[in-house]
C-alpha cells in the first residue's frame, strides 16, 4: 500500500533510552471516552520479559477522549505513543496510520473499547511466536459482552476441534477475534490497494498474514468484546455485516486464484447466513443446517443451530432421524440476535424448525428422498446457494423397549454375535430406533444384518462398523475388527405392540436369527417385563 498519507499525522516520539520494543499494541479509537482508560491500563499491566509499547490512534473524535488519552500519555510516557491526526482518518486509514508508527517485531491488536484479563497475554503470546517461526499468528477466545441488556455474555469463538489453522481455513470465515490477535510485523507499504476500502480489515490482516504462515490458537479467555450501539461494527445491523462480508470475497477471489475452493466455500456460507437474516427466521426454535463442508461450525446470529450428520451411513436416514427429534422439541426463548436485525422476525410460535440447506441441487441429487422428506413443510427461501425450510413440529407416539432376546446359544453359523442398544427400558425419543450391535459368522463372513416386523422388511444395514473390542476378543480372526452395524428403524407407522426381529445375512445367502426385540408404546409398557 502506497501513496501520500491522507492527512497530516502527529506521532510522538517512543522513548529513545533503553531497547527496541518487541511488541507492539496497535490500539485505533473513536468516541471511546468511557472505555478507553480501562483498555490501556489492561495493556499497561502486561507483565513481560520483553519491552513492548502502545500506539493509540485517536481519530479526532467528538466526546473526550483525546482528553483521556492525553492523561494517561503524561503518566506513562515512556510506553505509550500517541498518533494525533489533524483530521478524521476513518477507522481503516487510523489502523494503517498505526501500523506505520509502529516498532515492534509483534503487533497486538486492542480496540480502544475492548480489554485485556490476564496480565502475562502478551507474553505467552511472544513467546509462542518465538518458538515456532512457522507461526504467524497466534490468537485465543474471547468474552463477548453485549451493552444494555440482550444477550448474556458468551464466547467470542465456536468449538473449533483443534487448535492450527492455515490460510484455507480463515478463508472460510473470520472465526478469531480481534482482541486476540498478535502477528508477526507487517509492512504497510506491502499491504494491497484495496486493503482499506472494507470493514472487515481485521479479517483481511488475517488473511495476509496466513499467507505467510499458520494461525495457532492459545488456550484460555483473555480479553473481553465489548458489543454497543456506537461500535464500528456493532452498529451494523446483521445483514449490512454479511453484505460487506460478501464483498470481501469477491475481492479475495481475484487476489487468491489459487484458493478458489476454499473461497467458494466461504462465499455460500455469507449468502446462507444472509438469506436466513433476510427470511427473518425466528429465534424460538432451532435451525437444523445440511452443509458440504461443516469443517468450522456454522454461526446464525445467535440462534441455535444443529449441525446435521453427513459422515454416517446411512445418510439419509440419519438426516431424517436428527429432523425427527428436533421437531419434537419444546419452543426455546432462551436464544436471542447477538447483531441488531432490521428484517422483521417471524412470529415465535414454536410451530416450527427450520431447515437450511446448502447447495440444495447437489444434495437433493445426492439423496432424492430428502425431497420427500420436505413435502409437509414450507420453503421460505430458494437459491443456488441454500434453500430454508419450516418444518411443522411433530407429535411422535414413544414407545419403551419391553425386552431384548438374543438367541442363545448362538446359531452354529456364528461365531458370536450382540444387540447393544437398545437396551430394555429404553424409551425412543423420535421416530427413529437406533439399533447397534455386532455379528461374526463362523465359516462364512457375516454381511448385513436386516430387521423385519411381520415379515415387513424394515431396514438392512452393512456390517462394517470398527470394533476394537472385538478386535482384541477374536484375535485370529481378521474380520472381527469391522463386524459391528448401526441401523435405523422407522417405527412411526407401525402398530402400538411391535416385535423386531432382526436376522444376520450371511455371505453364503444363508441367514440366522440374531435375536428380537419387543417394544410397546410407553404409556402401556409394563416395567415388570424389562428382562428378557
């Protein structure tokens, strides 16, 4: 990033005795008069083994907040450095402004209106980067505090399952938190044109850093987030946040052509979190998604989003099952919009679920019962992107496991074989019975198992699953290893009285009696017939 400076810019001059400063806190404010103090003095508190300093940006604002800073620049003068626009910059051009003042091998970044809760941050920070030259960026979670009511304090981060992360991932969304960051020095004259032009600039560093190198994330909750209504960002109504988000990527596209995917992904994901903010779904009920890559968990302005099951056979199945349940689900008013919404919300009426789908064309080709599955609901939404359905909630007889027999001793054609779930007095929760357990033919491998209800064919499933336990239990017989199944039965449509029995196919077409389970609906059950 080049060119003349867009206005006349006073820094005043770091100290000039004693060391370079390692560290250096990049802190850009406006209008921050009530917040200001309480976040340089969580930067004066780091207790560090390496010097650092503190740059503030004061863009000129219109409350006291120059003022504030003044004093604490007179009190600490030999941490704290001002950078004294004689005019507003703007947040983006104030952040490069700072940069360019600053010293440091690290940059730490600290919004005049966010701060700090551990005193050594800074240093466990500098000395991961010390450590590992293949990092570029180290960050940690955040607590994020709403203003005036609203939302309860929460997490600034997902669970994300691990804890390094290249560029391909924070290409798919800005999951780390700006008062978390520290990176390795940046130049600005290296920075892109269009760097400033978003107000998405903390995501954006991150993305130029991560060309370099890996982002790791620190255990712990280090700072706090503050959400108002005069905030840059927070001021922004959801959608209006989304939309520039989308401009980020279609920038990012043309300066990262070698990250396409990645950047396609990312791309569906902002048009899936703008269509819900623009079909105003509600936030009484849960949001179940379907999405091709659910690597970074999926985050709806505050509603409670299940991720639904791609990676278990059989999909389908499993996908109706995970519907079934949470359309049986009491309404939930616990859950409210962390970013102001401007849509109208639809009514709670905790009649619903909604259903959102990613690239729905490719899943419904994938799996053509989904869209039976969806005939009873309403769409609310359609585009290449995703497509949002409500799904009218479910009234689902339960029933209660009477009794699980296993045929003993087993049939001379096995080896051995087990029910584990369910087990007697279980009661189902939804439609759906899931049935595991395990078969090992003896001369002829076990295959499949089915389960049928007056000779009604209700499900077959491959055996296949691990089974470690068995592994270590037939240890000369290889097959032991993957001789375990999961099955879904569809009980929905059957009589109040049923009886399963479930049947071991063996490779050689023969078949044998695996045991039988008997289930009734859970208020006629009668608890003294649980053993089998």
């Amino acid at each position: 990033m080049s060119g003349e400076r867009a206005s006349e810019v006073r820094i005043t001059p770091g100290v000039q005795d004693g060391p370079r400063p390692k560290v250096s806190v990049l802190v850009t404010t406006y209008n921050h008069e009530r917040y200001l103090e309480q976040a340089l003095e969580s930067a004066l508190a780091q207790q560090t083994t390496c010097p650092f300093e503190i740059v503030v940006g004061e863009d000129c604002s219109t409350d006291g907040t120059r003022a504030v800073l003044e004093r604490l620049f007179d009190e600490h003068p030999d941490v704290i450095r001002m950078v004294l626009p004689r005019e507003n910059l703007g947040p983006n051009q104030m952040y490069v402004e700072v940069m360019r003042a600053a010293r440091g091998d690290y940059f730490a970044i600290l919004d005049g209106d966010d701060y700090w809760v551990s005193v050594d941050k800074l240093e466990r920070q500098a000395r991961l980067l010390d450590s590992n030259d293949d990092y570029q960026v180290c960050f940690h979670d955040v607590a994020v505090v709403t203003e005036g009511g609203g939302a309860e304090p929460r997490r600034g981060m997902p669970s994300l399952g691990r804890e390094t992360f290249d560029l391909d991932d924070i290409l798919l969304g800005n999951f780390v938190p700006a008062a978390s960051v520290m990176h390795r020095r940046v130049d600005v004259d290296d920075l892109p044109n269009w760097f400033t032009e978003f107000a998405w600039i903390d995501w954006l560093m991150l993305v130029v850093c991560a060309q370099k190198g890996l982002l790791q994330l620190l255990p712990g909750l280090e700072a706090v987030y503050r959400v108002h209504s005069s905030g840059l960002w927070a001021g922004r109504d959801r959608a209006a946040q989304l939309e520039e988000e989308v401009r980020v990527y279609e920038q990012l596209e043309s300066a990262l052509p070698g990250h396409g995917e990645a950047l396609a992904a990312g791309l569906r994901r902002a048009w899936v979190q703008l269509a819900v903010e623009q079909a105003g779904l509600g936030y009484d009920r849960p949001v179940a998604v379907l999405s091709h890559h659910p690597e970074l968990p999926w985050y709806l302005n505050g509603r409670a989003v299940s991720q639904l099951p791609t990676d278990e056979e059989p999909i389908a199945a499993c996908i109706q099952a995970e519907l079934d349940r949470m359309r049986r689900l009491p309404a939930n008013s616990s859950s409210v919009p962390h970013w102001r919404t401007v849509t109208p919300v639809r009514g709670a009426t905790g009649t619903f679920v909604y259903f959102v789908i990613e690239s729905p064309v490719a899943w419904f080709e994938r799996l053509p019962k989904l869209r039976a599955y969806l005939q009873d609901s309403t769409r609310l939404h359609a585009s290449q992107a995703c497509a949002i359905y409500e799904l009218p909630c479910q009234t689902i007889t339960e029933r209660r496991i009477v009794a699980v027999q296993i045929s003993r001793p087993p049939s001379g054609q096995l080896q051995g074989g087990h029910i584990d779930s369910p087990e007697p007095g279980t009661v189902t929760t939804a439609a759906m019975l899931e049935l595991v357990g395990w078969a090992l033919g003896r001369d002829e491998p076990a295959v499949s198992i089915s389960v049928t209800h007056a000779s009604r064919l209700l499900s077959r499933a491959p055996l296949g699953a691990p089974r470690p336990d068995l592994a270590a239990a037939f240890p000369d017989v290889p097959r032991a290893a993957r001789a375990g199944f999961r099955a879904l039965l569809d009980l929905a449509n059957l009589p109040d009285d049923v009886e399963l029995v479930v049947t071991a196919e063996l490779a050689g077409d023969a078949s044998v009696t695996l045991g039988v389970i008997r289930a009734s609906l859970a208020s006629r059950a009668d608890p003294a017939s649980d053993s089998p």
